[in-house]
C-alpha cells in the first residue's frame, strides 16, 4: 500500500489537466482479474490489511477531491448508457449535469447493513416491484445495493420467480424463463423507492438466446432470457441493467443518494458541454416523499400469483423473502427539507465541479 499522484485529463484533450495528489495506491502481484479498480464508496470499504493483520481504511477517490479542495464534498454523478454494448457513460464529480435526466432528483437516505451503525454499500430501500398496469409483484422493503460493478441485477429465487412468471414462460430442462424478444420491446417493470417509482424497459433484464450460452440456441431462436439472477440467497443488487434507466448520484459526505430518469444520452468526450450544478453540502434534489422512512427494511414479500404459464414450468413459491430486520440509528430529517445546489461553498469560496468526467466504453 502507497500513494502516488493521479492526473485526470480534460475531456477534450485541452490543456488544463487536474493533479489530485498522494492518492492510496495497492500494487498486487497476483490478481484473477486485468482491470484496475479505483475506489468511489464509502471509507468502511477502502481498507487494507497491514502487515500486523490490522484493518486500515483509507480515503477512496472522492474524499480525496474533497480533501484538496478540488470538489466541496465527496459526491459525484453517474450517467450509465442505456444500449448495453455502443457509447460512453460517464462519471462527473462535485456535481449534477441536469442535461442527462428528466423529472425531479430524488433524494434518498442510504441504509446501514445488518449489524453495522455506518452505511457501507452505496444502497437504498426497495418497497415495491410492478407491471406497467400496477400489479403488485412484491412489497415490502428490502435493503438493495446500487452497483454499477454489476453488469447484471440479484434478487432472490422467489423475486425472480415472481418476476419469471409474469413476463415469461419456464423451461424446467434449462431452468429459464423465456419469450419472444418482440413482446418485450414495450413492457416495463417498475421499482418503487420511498414513494417514489422507476420504470425500467423489460429490454434491459434480457439476453436473447444467441448470446445465452447455456441454451440449445436453435430451439429457442427468436427467444429472449431472463437474466435476472440470484445469488441463492436473500441479496438483492440493483446493477447496471436498472441503473441504465436512472441517473445516479453519491453523496459520501451525508449518506444520500439521488436518482432521476435518465434520458439515456451518450457521453461525447469530444464536446463535453452540459449544464452544471455544483454539489455544495448536499444533493440538489428533493426528498423522496417517504425520506424518514427509507432507512429502515425488514422484507420484500412476493404478493403476485406465481402460477407459471408453461406447462413445462416447475412450482414457484408464493413465500416473502425475508431479509435480517435494520432499523437504522441515523435520524432521518423531516419531510419537505430542500436539497438546494449553490455556487458558494460555506466559507464563501466557489468551487468548481471537476470538468474532468471520467467515462468508459
């Protein structure tokens, strides 16, 4: 473990480049995987383990920024492409750029883990699952990590079989669940937070067969897959393919985050333009209309007639899935409190957001 200064270059290549300096580096001789990994959450998951096996955590990327003055708060913004395979997504830090999203910036306070008094995971409150009509899938409230590491979303066997059973049919051979790729082009399935609902196309929770590898790709020509997976236990992990339909954004500072519709625009590196607000001592948004209850959660409870319409389906159970109970210690502020964006920071000094938004392919 060291440190080494890291230099972000403007997005279209002009002059200018940010020094962000003695940033916490590991250096490993053996690894599973070649893509470096540089840290954006919470301080209770940048840590190492010294050389006298103790726990260090250090500051990640934004607290960095922060610490320098480079950004008033570690906070930053997430634009996720919506075609899975073509474009650019970006990440703008210290600020919101309104021009990929449309509707109001909801806030949300973000949950502590079971047994833990301090959020760790970028996360949030999921209350509801609907069809495009309002039929309930399942209810409750479920602790559900935002991931954007995750190419795919994790719910648990029951959630998925709910989900499974309402769009699709079920093939007990492959253990799927499958349907014509053109049925799905204009459903929706609908994620509800704090009173507050998302609509996400059925498009993006797919994989037509072709690229399905554990399928006959002949029977199941025209097909397109669930690829809502599970991890076999009470997880649930909103990953990129929910992500594509919000516009996302961190505030590490006071445990918030904020989501929008997101209007899918693709991050051009050679005209970096967008309209800026500045994130000064918190998300400029709006609270979520159930804000004072969105840090605590017990369950999500399937609440849809599972029966499957493929007779060559297997049993789907009906049962909640039921998730170690949280009530969090933090005092979640009153309703109807402002989260107002400002262009002068506490001690009257403006500063800019970084211009210098990172983005992937």
């Amino acid at each position: 473990m060291g440190t080494d200064d890291v230099v972000l270059f403007p997005n279209n290549g002009g002059e200018g480049e940010l020094l962000i300096e003695d940033v916490s580096l590991g250096v490993i001789s053996l690894s599973n995987s070649s893509n470096p990994v540089m840290g954006i959450g919470f301080k209770a998951l940048q840590s190492v383990v010294d050389y006298n096996l103790d726990q260090v955590e250090y500051d990640s990327l934004p607290y960095q920024m922060a610490n320098q003055d480079i950004i008033n708060i570690p906070a930053y913004s997430i634009s996720i492409l919506t075609n899975k395979t073509i474009g650019n997504s970006s990440i703008t830090f210290g600020a919101i750029d309104s021009t990929r999203f449309t509707g109001d910036l909801n806030v949300f306070p973000i949950p502590y883990p079971a047994g833990r008094n301090e959020p760790v995971y970028i996360s949030i409150v999921l209350n509801k699952i609907t069809t495009d009509d309002g039929s309930e899938l399942a209810s409750g409230a479920a602790y559900a990590i935002l991931d954007t590491g995750s190419s795919e979303t994790y719910f648990p066997q029951d959630i998925v079989n709910a989900i499974g059973s309402t769009y699709f049919q079920h093939d007990s051979t492959y253990d799927i669940y499958y349907s014509k790729c053109s049925r799905l082009l204009e459903t929706n399935i609908n994620f509800e937070f704090s009173g507050v609902s998302y609509s996400v196309p059925m498009t993006q929770f797919v994989e037509t067969a072709d690229d399905f590898f554990v399928v006959d790709h002949e029977q199941f020509s025209g097909q397109c897959i669930l690829n809502i997976l599970t991890t076999g236990d009470d997880t649930f992990m909103l990953g990129d393919s929910f992500l594509r339909s919000v516009y996302m954004v961190v505030d590490l500072e006071n445990g918030e985050v904020g989501l929008a519709s997101s209007l899918g625009i693709e991050f051009d590196e050679d005209n970096a333009s967008g309209n800026f607000t500045e994130i000064v001592d918190s998300i400029p948004g709006i609270q979520a209309p159930g804000y004072d209850s969105g840090l605590d959660y017990t369950q999500l409870t399937v609440t849809a007639n599972t029966t499957d319409s493929s007779s060559s389906s297997s049993s789907n159970s009906n049962s909640g899935v039921s998730l170690n109970t949280q009530k969090s210690k933090k005092t979640a502020k009153k309703n109807g409190k402002s989260h107002k964006g400002k262009k002068t920071s506490k001690n009257g000094k403006s500063k800019k957001q970084s211009k210098y938004r990172l983005h992937h392919d």
